[in-house]
C-alpha cells in the first residue's frame, strides 16, 4: 500500500525515526482536515465508510469499527475520524489535572512486529481544557467516548475524586464515559482494578452521572479469577460495557529485528496482542453471557481479525495500532468486509 512503501518511511525519515514526532505531525494534519468545509469530508467518508448501524449501550453506532483512546487525546482532530470511515471516537485518555506525561522518548514502532511499545504516562491537557474544547467547537457526528485516568499527581486513595472531578467536567458532551483503570504507565493504576477500589470508583461515578453509559476498560495481563472479580463489581454497579483490552507488559510474538526496541518498557499493542485481547473478550462474553457488551480493542490489524473479534463475542471494534501504523485504508478495507458479512452479528447489545 502507498501508506506503508511511501508515506510512513517519509515520516520518519523526515523526524529521525521519533514515532511520537510522526504522531503529533499526523495529528496536527488531521486537525486541519477536521476544519476543512463539511462537503469534503462527507465525499470522504463515503469513501472510507460503511453503513453497518449497530446499538450497543442504549447508544446507536453508524458502523461497527471505531478509534480507541490514545490517538488523539485531547480531541484536535474529531470531525476528521469520521471522515475516515471510523463510526465512533473516542478521545483521552485525560485526567483532572493536566500533565506532561513521561519523559521522551515514550513512543516506539516495531514495525517488523506490527506492534508498538508506548509509556506516555497520560500527557493531556487535562479535563478542563477538553471540556472548554468540546464547548467551543462541539462534537463529531458520530457517538464521542471519553477516556479518564488517575492524575499521576493524585495519591491512589484519592483516585475517587480525581476521577469524578472529571466526569463531572465532561459527561455533557460524552456518549460514553471509558473509565480507564488499566494503564501500566501511571504508578499503581492498575490496583485500582481490584474488587474494593474499582466499586468505590463506580458507586461515585454512576451517582455523579446516573444516565451516562460507563465503560471499564480492563488490562490483558489479568488472570481468569481477577477479571471474574471485575466482572461481577461491573454488573453489580450498573457499568454498562467493558473494553477489552488495554496494552500489556509482556513481550511474546516480537519478532526477531524488534529485539531491541523490545527492552523499553511500557505497553504493547498491536499484532502481537491479537490472540490475547480476543481470548478477553471471548471471556467476558461467555462470564456475563453477553449482559455486558463489549468493545474489542488490541492486535485487529486487518478484516479476519476484526471478524474474529466480532465472532468472539465483541459488538463493536476499535483501532489505534493500525491506523497509526498503515493509515485509514485499513479502516476502509475492515468496513467493507464486515458490511458483506454484517447478517452473522446481531444488530442490537
């Protein structure tokens, strides 16, 4: 594809081979895409785009594949995403406070892999200053999720209010709020997955915001018992989804040239990521029985790994690895094959 052979090796050339540079140049890019009169966007769109509706969390989706979190965190580019035929976007993650995440470099392609290791640590603006954005220049046309994390600053026993304090500045332009306790970039979140922490957190957000669909989004490297235990605090807390998965912390399927790159630490995601994420949200399908709809996210790198997370139980799929690594085509090509093959998913979660 010209992305792959042309584009993407120009991008890094042009920044010294910094993926971070390249991120913030495509956004940047897409920013004034997002700003170019309505027309143009809509005749891309009907390139790149499918219409394939599906409900899932009282929320009516256009299409089935969306943008995960951590592309475009603080929301600079959402009139572009739909353009390139993604049906939902969701922004973040962001936390209370802003905050300039982890020292650089924290972003790393593995391009042999079809993977990338990243450790930003949630560089955002910070809730405030997405909320006053999405004020001024509104919403995309397509359902808007948004992402909250735990301020790095916020000591762990006051995640609860940290977390609230951004619901409460967002939760008017949300379609669903993505609560976000997975990261393995900021110290200790991922505690906040255990049964006591993860119900204080939801009892304060569903009575901050009652009407508001809340997600989790859960780790990969959990074991079976640990994600049951979450599982049931989700279903006795009214949460109405869980995403599956965020990035993991192991390191299997690199290939043998990404060996070096391979030592940073962080997450991964990506093609190495695929078999894991599919078998979580397999998991949380078959736990639940299907009472808990999901939205399946890691390794889906083309058409047959979006089918098979569908098949595997997920209403939706989102993209970030892809997309970051071999442009919309492949957001393009993934929804032409699920609108041939829509009759095999039901329409409604």
């Amino acid at each position: 594809m010209l992305f792959d052979s042309l584009i993407r090796p120009a991008l890094y050339r042009l920044h010294g081979g910094d993926a971070e540079r390249v991120h913030e140049r495509t956004v940047r890019a897409l920013g004034m895409l997002s700003a170019t009169p309505a027309p143009a966007r809509a005749a891309l769109r009907r390139h790149y785009a499918a219409d394939t509706p599906v409900t899932a969390f009282g929320i009516r989706f256009p299409g089935r594949v969306g943008l995960a979190a951590g592309m475009d965190k603080d929301g600079r580019a959402l009139r572009a995403w739909p353009a390139l035929g993604l049906s939902f976007v969701e922004v973040g993650t962001v936390t209370g406070h802003g905050q300039p995440g982890n020292p650089r470099p924290r972003l790393f392609a593995l391009p042999d892999s079809d993977a990338v290791i990243n450790r930003m640590g949630f560089n955002n603006a910070g809730a405030p200053a997405l909320a006053a954005r999405l004020a001024r220049d509104g919403t995309p046309d397509v359902p808007l999720g948004i992402s909250i994390g735990k301020s790095k600053l916020t000591p762990i026993d006051e995640a609860v209010a940290d977390y609230e304090a951004s619901l409460r500045a967002l939760r008017p332009y949300a379609d669903y709020v993505a609560i976000n306790v997975s990261s393995p970039n900021t110290p200790g979140l991922r505690a906040l997955q255990d049964r006591h922490s993860l119900a204080e957190i939801l009892t304060a957000l569903r009575e901050a915001a009652p009407t508001t669909p809340l997600l989790v989004k859960v780790a990969p490297d959990l074991t079976d018992d640990a994600l049951g235990e979450l599982l049931q605090v989700c279903t006795d807390h009214g949460v109405a989804g869980v995403i599956a998965t965020n990035t993991t912390l192991g390191r299997d399927g690199l290939a043998a040239g990404d060996a070096a790159t391979a030592a940073e630490t962080g997450g991964l995601s990506g093609r190495p990521l695929t078999h894991r994420a599919r078998e979580v949200v397999r998991f949380v399908h078959t736990r639940t029985g299907g009472t808990l709809p999901v939205i399946g996210v890691g390794g889906i790198c083309g058409p047959s790994d979006a089918e098979a997370m569908l098949d595997a139980g997920a209403a939706l799929v989102q993209l970030y690895t892809a997309v970051a690594l071999h442009g919309p085509s492949v957001v393009r090509t993934i929804n032409r094959t699920l609108a041939a093959e829509q009759a095999r998913w039901p329409a409604d979660y």
